[in-house]
C-alpha cells in the first residue's frame, strides 16, 4: 500500500475511534478497558514478532519500541481498571 492511503486509514480510524469512545456511558468505561487492554495485549505479540522477523534493520527498534508503549498501555490500562473497581466496592470490604 502507498504511503497516503496508509496516513488516510490511520486517520479515519483515529476520527471513528473518538467517535465512539466519546458516545460511551461511564458505566461501560470498565469493560471497554478491559476489551482495550486484551487488544494492547495481541500489540504486544505482534511487537514480539516483528523483532524476530524484521528483514531490514529499523524493524526490530520499531517492534522494540511497539513493545514497550503496549506494555506500558496493558500494565497502565490494568492499574486504572483495578482503581476503578475499588470504587465499587463497599468500605468494609477488603481484598
């Protein structure tokens, strides 16, 4: 694929994912973190095989530094669903 469609598709689906992100309630916040943190995950693979499979050598710095921000998404998308689970909890309950 040429370089202005590929700029165009990241574009769009940077626009539509706004979209319905914005139109969600806040009681289905949770769930969705938790479905965006399972697709960080399938990044994390990903990252994990263009490092092996790279043919030139910028692929394996790209997978590298794919790697360490879906880490950081999976690990920060984690603590935020955790933090906002506790919010639901009672006040005597503990863990």
């Amino acid at each position: 694929m040429d370089p202005i469609t590929l700029i165009f598709i990241f574009t769009l689906a940077v626009f539509l994912g706004f979209e319905l992100i914005s139109k969600v309630p806040s009681q289905l916040h949770t769930p969705l973190m938790s479905g965006s943190n399972a697709i960080s995950g399938i990044t994390v693979v990903g990252a994990i095989v263009l490092m092996q499979q790279g043919d030139n050598s910028l692929a394996p710095w790209i997978g590298l530094a794919a790697l360490i921000l879906a880490t950081v998404n999976v690990v920060g998308g984690y603590l935020v669903t955790d933090r906002m689970l506790e919010m639901f909890k009672k006040k005597g309950d503990s863990k």
